[in-house]
C-alpha cells in the first residue's frame, strides 16, 4: 500500500502525481523504493528515495514505483 497525502493506493505501480503547490506526504508501505522526481510524468531527475515503511515529505512533482 502507498498512501499520498493520505489517499491510499493498492498495490502501486507505476508513475502518480504529487502535489502541484505544496510537497506531498507519502507513506510507502510496499516492498519496493518509490523515486521521487523533479518533473511531472516522472520526468526530470530523481530527487529522492522513500524506502519501504518510511514516511517523507516527497519533494519532486511525481513519483515512481514499481
């Protein structure tokens, strides 16, 4: 499960919007690094990792799980 800003995702995969004005908080719950990116559509460059059972401040305007 992958919480951003508290809406959750069921078995995540793939590429989802972050916030447009303010940084996103995410909560990544699965087995994989969700990569947060500077663009939107996981554009741009890599940012961050959140690694499994962290929570962060995404700050990127996207992130990628697989």
């Amino acid at each position: 499960m992958l919480f951003i800003d508290r809406a959750p995702h069921q078995d995540p995969s793939g590429c989802f919007p972050l916030g447009d004005f303010a940084p996103s908080e995410v909560f990544n719950l699965t087995d994989g690094v969700a990569w947060v990116w500077s663009g939107p559509n996981c554009d741009g460059r890599v940012t961050q990792a959140i690694l499994p059972g962290q929570v962060a401040i995404g700050h990127g305007m996207s992130l990628f799980i697989e």
